[in-house]
C-alpha cells in the first residue's frame, strides 16, 4: 500500500511540475498613451490574443485527456478479456487433469474386474 501511495504522490508532484505557470511577461499589463490613459485598443488586442492562446490549449488539454481517457477504457476492455481467458484455460487446465484421473481409475477398476474373473 505504501508503494502505491509512494506513486500517486510521485505522479500527483509529476503532474505539478508540468502545469504552466505564467511569467511575468504573461501577466496582463494595460497600455496607457501619452495622456495617461488607457489605451483599450491595445489591451483589448492583447486579451484578445491571451484569450485565443488560452482557448487553443484548452482545446488541446480536453483533445489529449479525451484520448487519454479512450486509450485506458480500451485496457480495460483488452485486461477484462485477457482475465475472461485466462480463467477459461485454468479452467480447461483443471478439468482435463480431472479427466485424466478418472481414466485412470476406470483403467484400474477395469482390470479389477479381469483379474477377478481368472
């Protein structure tokens, strides 16, 4: 149990190390112009850009974690059919040594019965 905690903690410390954080330079800064004051058209270009960037790797997070998500239900499937046939050849397995035990004894009472009969 410890090791698999020892995993989750190792993927969760993985998983924080990935996540992007952003610069300084990223951080949103308004434009002023000459008089002081906000210059909207530029911020609102540069939010515009910030947005569409966002939106792009969101789309790419939700395409990745839908692929993600597709390729471990496959597993699933593909392990529940491997344990399905790996149960029915332990099963064959169990069942023709069971056979061979019971011809064995059939030999035997078999050759019982004809050494009775001399």
């Amino acid at each position: 149990m410890d090791e698999k905690e020892n995993d989750k903690k190792d993927l969760s410390a993985e998983a924080e190390e990935n996540v992007e954080k952003p610069e300084e330079s990223e951080v949103l800064e308004f434009e002023f112009n000459e008089d002081g004051e906000e210059d909207l058209k530029k911020t609102l270009k540069k939010l515009r850009g910030s947005l569409k960037q966002a939106t792009k790797e969101k789309e790419e997070y939700l395409t990745g974690w839908q692929k993600e998500r597709a390729e471990f239900s496959n597993y699933k499937k593909q392990e529940d059919e491997r344990r399905v046939m790996f149960s029915e050849s332990m099963r064959e397995r169990i069942l023709s040594r069971f056979l061979s035990v019971i011809d064995s004894f059939n030999m035997a009472f078999a050759n019982k019965k004809l050494g009775k009969g001399r």
